[in-house]
C-alpha cells in the first residue's frame, strides 16, 4: 500500500508539475464553455424556441439552453481530460522512466493501478472546477437547480471520470510514442462529443445511427446529465401547467429520454450501463497488464 500511495503521489505530482498538460487539461473546459456560452448558445434557444409554447418565460428559456450546454460541456470534457492526465503513462514509456520503476522490486499491478488512481484523480479535480465554472454560467442565466440535482450532477462526473480513465488507460496502454499520443488525443478531442451526443443531440441523426450510438456507453453518460442538468426546469414546466405532449418532446429533443430500438431506456438501465463500462474498462486494462507480465516472463 505505501508503495502505491508513493507511486500515485508521485504521477500526481508530475501532471501537475508539468504546467504545460495540466494548462491543456484545466483550458479545454473554460474554452468549451465560452464556445457554448457564445456561439452554440443561439443554436440551442433556437431549438428551444421552437420546443417551448409561445410566451415561455426567457428565464426557462434561458435556464433550459446553460443546461444543455452545462451537461455537453461535462460529458465530453470527463473523457478528454483523462485522455490528457493518461498521458504520463505513455510519457514514462518513451523517456525510459517506466522501465526504470520496474527494475525496482515494484510489481506490475501496483505500478498500474498507480497510473489509474493518479489519472482518476487529475481528472476529477479538473472536471470538477469545471463543474464549478459550469454552475456559476447556469446561476448567472438562471437558476431551476435543487441541491439533489447538483448531487446526481457531481455523481455523474465521477461516474464519467472513471470511465474515462478506463478507457483511456486500455488505450495508451498500447501507445509508446508521443506523436501516437498526440494523434490518438486529437482524434479523441475531435470525435467523442459527436458520438456520445454532445455536440448535437442523437434525436437529430438518423434513425439508424441513433439505434447504432445507443450501444455506446458515452451515449448514457450524456443523457443523465442532461436529465440532471434540466430536471430542474421540466419540472417547472410542469408547474406552469405545459402539455405533457410538449414537456416530452422537450426531453426527447434533447435526448433526456433514450431510445433503444423504440424503447426508452429508464434512468436505472442508463446508470447500469455507465456502470458496466468502467468495469469493462478497467477490467480490460487489468488483463492487459496481467497479460503484459506473463509476456515479459
């Protein structure tokens, strides 16, 4: 235990001592929320605008646009940002630092559950003072939030966290170069918020594409935050007494409600597959090094 505590110590030191990769980890969000807070934002009340009965207050209108834009934000940045605080593994690869652990009477699986634990919690500080960030942006543009909300809201960025660092550690586990890792990060940066529904709600795409993105995890993750994110502002709907037919083509709109095949998904199924696919992926990266050790023998 005190060699992991030392190891994991250690990796955290380094990310946060390279001021270089924490400055990129920590920017990427406050540079999402300004692109959504800015240019995204109009394209989202516009949607709204067309959702909402006409006279919707411009405070709901409002509140619903910083939600969407809150739970984007978050869903692609848990993922992105573990890929960067991943990246020491890699970089202790090429500059020869993870060999020299290794000769010490250190054994595999300490080493790589201290790359995991370390990658896990850069990724949880930065996502978040992001969460943060986020809650400010919403307070300032209105407000529907209960304290249970901003709770399931931080429980899904762990959750997200965790999967995101499960990925990315099966991923760079197979990574020895910095130019694979800048490749592999832009790919990463550029692709995920377009399939976990981020960018654009998956109710927009095809019907076969839609029912192709309902087997990916990523897909879950992002409509619990936007169920968490919003639920204060459906609920006031409710309130104001709003048709049941327009309050669900609200959250379908906005892929608060997933549909599998034509049947939508319950909140439990979604967590369940978040669940599951932090404990594929760090299943996955446990064989990976248990495989790796066998190998080296």
């Amino acid at each position: 235990m005190k060699t992991f505590l030392a190891l994991t110590k250690r990796n955290l030191k380094l990310f946060f001592k390279d001021k270089m990769l924490f400055f990129t980890s920590l920017v990427t969000p406050l540079i999402l929320l300004v692109l959504y807070s800015t240019f995204l934002a109009k394209v989202f009340r516009q949607s709204f605008e067309a959702i909402f009965p006409e006279g919707a207050p411009d405070k709901l209108i409002s509140a619903a646009v910083s939600g969407q834009s809150f739970s984007s934000l978050l869903a692609v940045c848990c993922v992105t940002v573990a890929f960067c605080a991943n990246m020491l593994m890699v970089a202790d690869k090429t500059n020869g630092a993870r060999g020299d652990i290794l000769i010490s009477p250190v054994k595999r699986s300490t080493v790589a559950a201290a790359y995991f634990a370390a990658s896990f919690a850069s990724t949880l500080i930065i996502c978040f003072i992001a969460t943060g960030f986020c809650l400010v942006y919403v307070a300032c543009t209105g407000w529907y939030m209960s304290f249970a909300d901003v709770m399931l809201v931080l429980l899904d960025v762990v959750l997200l966290s965790l999967f995101g660092t499960g990925l990315s550690s099966v991923i760079n586990f197979f990574l020895s170069s910095q130019g694979q890792m800048s490749a592999v990060g832009t790919i990463i940066s550029a692709g995920y918020g377009f399939i976990c529904g981020a960018y654009m709600p998956i109710s927009f795409f095809g019907k076969a594409l839609s029912n192709t993105l309902a087997f990916l995890p990523g897909t879950y993750g992002t409509s619990l935050l936007r169920n968490h994110t919003l639920a204060g502002v459906i609920a006031e709907m409710e309130s104001l007494g709003y048709p049941a037919e327009a309050i669900k083509g609200m959250r379908d709109a906005v892929d608060c409600n997933v549909y599998f095949f034509g049947h939508s998904v319950p909140m439990g199924v979604m967590y369940g597959m978040v669940v599951g696919a932090v404990v594929i992926t760090v299943g996955v990266f446990v064989l990976l090094n248990m495989f790796s050790r066998k190998k080296k023998r």
